[in-house]
C-alpha cells in the first residue's frame, strides 16, 4: 500500500538560498522513490528581515506541490484560534511559535492511516539519503512502512555536517584545534603530505559523544580532547591543510565546524530509542502534531528554544508516543548568509530552554504530568528551583567557555602576527597567505566575542517559570481543541 508524505518547512524568504536547495532535494526524491500515492510541502514563510521579491520563484520546484504560507495567512488564522494561544510577535516568529503553525498546518493535510510528516529545518540537505538510494539501499518510502511494523510514532533522522547547536555554542573546542595545529604546522614542512588522524578522532568521537559542543554535561570538556584536520584527498600537502584551516575560521560565525563536523554514523537500529525531537523528524503518527504544540517560555522578549525537546517529552508522557532512532540521514548545511547567527542572545535563549527541558524532565520523574490535568504548585515550585540552578550552572559555564575561546584567538593573532616571532614552518613563504587569512578571521572572531550575554539574574525569572507550568495544562488543551475548518491557501509550484 502506498504512502502519503507531507513535508513541513519553516522558510526564511530573506535568505531563501537554503531553503531552496532542501526543496530541489526533495524534488529529486520525490522523482526517485514511486511508494508514495501523494507528497505535498508545506512551506511557512518566516523572513529575518525584508523577504526577498525573488523568493517565491526560487522556493518553487517543478512537479512537486507546494503550499506556501505567508504571514498574513499567519496573522488571520492566529487571530482565529486555529493554532491555540500563540503570540504573533512582530518580525521573525520565535521558532516555537513557527513550528507549532507548520506542524498544524502539515497535520491537516495528513489524512489516511499511511500519512506521515517530515518536519525538516530549512538548512538540511538529503544528499546522504539520496546517495543511499542511488546505491541501492531501501527508498524513504520503504523505510517509512519498516518503521511503521515497528510500531514507532516518532522517527528521528541523524543530521551530519554541522552540529544543530546556536553557532557561538560550537566555536571554542574548534579554536582549541586551530591553536594546536599551529603547533604542529611550525614542525611540518609545507610540501610534505599532510597526516591522517582519523583514527585519532574516531576514539574522541567514540569516548565524548558531545565532542563538538562548547558546554556539554553529559561528560568532561571534549575540548581537552585534539581532534585534527583530515585530508581533503590522498596526498594533500601540509600546504594545502593550512589554508583549509585558515579559511575554516571564518565559518564558526556560522556555525560551520573545522575539526568537529558530524560525519557518517553506522547503521542504526529502527527501534533504537531517542527521546527528542529534532530538525530531521518523521512523524508517522500525525495526531500527535494536534495534540502537542510546540512551547517555550517568553522572557524580556526574548523566547526560549530547546521547544522540540518539550515536544518529545510532552508526547511521550501525555500521548505514549514512542520515539525511535532511524537511519535517514541529512546533512546540515549552514553555508550561504543568515544560517546561524552569533548573536549572544541566542545563546542565552538556549541556556533557557535546556533549564527548562531540565525542570519538565523533574516534573516527569514525579508522575506531576497527566493530560487535562494541573501540576500541584508545590511540584512545580520544586521544578522551577531547579531551573534557577541549571541557568546559573550553564551561563557559568558559558563565560568561562568565552573567555577561554578570547584567549585561543588572542594567541592565535599574536603567535601568527609576529612575523619574528613565528616558529619553524610558519615562516615558510608558502604559508603567507594563509597566515594573513589566519589573522583576518581570528580578528573577525574575536570582534564578534566582543558583544557578550547580558546580565541574567536567573532567580528572577523563578515566578514566570512557575507560571508556564501552572498554565501548561491548559495551554495545551487550547491548542487541542483548535482546528483549521476551511484550509485552502493558496498553491505554487
């Protein structure tokens, strides 16, 4: 029996390059896989600035349907209740309240006992899938109906490439790298082959599963850890790897990683459990997307993120869902402007909701959560103490991280500077130009340190947080109870 797909997407239409490139993907997959009876997309249009006249156009793909949902639609449809109590902020929507109306909308166009939706970030590319396709490995379509006799509700897919992380979050053990391969290069002629260490980081990956993240706690500071430039190809010279790495400076703005990009994964169990919900998202129980909006918590105009992880947890305790871990792979792609941006305040946001994904997961553990039902406030006291104390362990965290990647990058441009001052092969005249892109990026960077987190009393934010989860209950039926009776946008592509 044939599969229905409806693909969810939250579209920046300022910077639609992204967004563009998913969408051309997902063509080629369409064209590729015959096991679906119907595929449509849905694309909520969410620009960080002034939307781009050509967007339309560009988000626009041959033979493969696609709704477009603008922000006047948006507005209108908020205004009726149809995706509960969200805020319609001015600007670009908080990506809670994005992907609470994509979801809603997607889950409408889900009919039958075979549809599944794909929510996907914008910044995915499918290439691993399709790469595995061409090799002969199972279709999307096949892999949908395996997961299916699984009996899993919520399929998660790996994301290689980038890490899915606020870049300022990613940078430091990155920069620990770069100022040990300095080390290295003044030791190596520039003409020699530069060293494969791979198996060098296959055991940091294997002994730091966060390896790429600046503030992890599920073990001690993977940065600690070297992990080093692989070559490009067979035979690439010393030479060739510096200026690799100097240019991959320049990215971490981004997001990008030099030495700490996720690479393939093996295999992995259909019913391997995972319990987050994350940019690669199949959703082959498509009710849950009516019963679980996405939330977060709203303070000094700043929203949380972390919401997909409230999502999961929510859906699991409230609906029994059950999450699975799938092997449908994508690459996270953060190449091209606006990907992911800098700014400390997102970093702050990500410090929130990690506290509050903590403070739920206390409410959990003491069975506080049933669906229509208020959390005693004396449980939810006890939680919100716990968020208090999770956002001052992290933003502690966070300014020693910062002032230990301002260090690595004043090192950098004082050992790279000081033309007298260079070791060994860093004074070797085939490495000029790379040592003057080493300084520009690691200038460009310790710019953008400059602006830091602002002051957060954490204790001062204990009553709002009390408030989300007294209202949780009720923010929840809300949404439940909304629907979208006569739902006909219009189509493009």
């Amino acid at each position: 029996m044939s599969e229905t797909l409806v693909v969810g997407i939250v579209a920046d239409t300022s910077n639609p390059g992204a967004a563009a490139r998913l969408l051309r993907d997902l063509g080629q997959l369409v064209a590729a896989d015959g096991g679906f009876s119907r595929v449509e997309v849905v694309v909520l249009e969410n620009p960080s600035s002034q939307p781009d006249p050509g967007a339309a156009r560009e988000l626009s793909v041959a033979d493969l349907d696609i709704v477009h949902v603008g922000r006047a639609s948006q507005e209108r449809d908020a205004a009726r209740g149809w995706f509960g109590r969200v805020e319609m902020l001015p600007g670009r929507l908080p990506i809670a309240t994005a992907r609470t109306i994509v979801q809603r909308h997607a889950f409408e166009r889900a009919a039958g006992e075979r549809a599944s939706v794909w929510i996907l970030d914008e910044d995915l590319r499918l290439l691993p899938l399709l790469e595995a396709m061409a090799r002969g490995e199972p279709p999307l379509s096949e892999r949908l109906r395996c997961l299916r006799k699984e009996r899993v509700d919520v399929a998660i897919g790996p994301v290689l490439g980038a890490p899915p992380l606020p870049a300022r979050s990613t940078a430091r053990v990155n920069l620990e790298d770069v100022r040990r391969h300095l080390d290295m290069l003044a030791a190596l002629d520039p003409h020699a082959p530069w060293p494969d260490r791979a198996a060098e980081n296959a055991r940091v990956r294997r002994a730091f599963p966060e390896y790429y993240y600046d503030l992890s706690r599920a073990h001690v500071d993977a940065g600690a850890h070297p992990m080093w430039l692989e070559p490009a190809s067979a035979g690439e010279t010393v030479r060739s790897a510096f200026a690799r790495l100097a240019a991959g400076v320049s990215g971490l703005l981004d997001g990008t990683p030099i030495t700490r990009a996720i690479p393939e994964s093996p295999a992995l169990a259909a019913g391997s459990s995972l319990l987050v919900r994350g940019g690669n998202t199949l959703i082959l129980r498509p009710s849950l997307l009516a019963e679980i909006p996405n939330l977060a918590l709203r303070l000094g105009g700043r929203t949380s993120r972390r919401s997909d992880m409230l999502w999961a947890r929510l859906a699991k305790t409230l609906q029994g869902a059950r999450f699975a871990r799938a092997s449908i792979t994508a690459l996270q792609d953060r190449s091209g402007p606006g990907r992911s941006s800098f700014d400390p305040e997102k970093l702050l946001d990500d410090v929130r909701g990690s506290a509050l994904v903590a403070a739920l997961d206390t409410l959990i553990e003491q069975g506080a959560l049933a669906r229509g039902r208020s959390i005693p406030r004396e449980l939810v006291e006890r939680a919100s103490t716990i968020y208090v104390a999770r956002v001052g362990e992290r933003l502690e965290a966070v300014h020693r991280s910062e002032a230990r990647a301002r260090s690595l990058l004043q090192q950098m441009e004082s050992t790279a500077a000081a033309r007298d001052g260079r070791s060994g092969f860093l004074r070797h005249p085939a490495h000029a130009e790379a040592v003057e892109q080493l300084i520009e990026n690691a200038r460009r960077l310790l710019a953008a340190y400059e602006g830091s987190i602002e002051p957060c009393d954490p204790s001062a934010e204990q009553l709002d947080v009390e408030r989300f989860f007294l209202g949780l209950a009720d923010e929840i039926d809300a949404y439940r109870k909304a629907s979208i009776p006569s739902f006909q946008p219009a189509r493009s592509g």
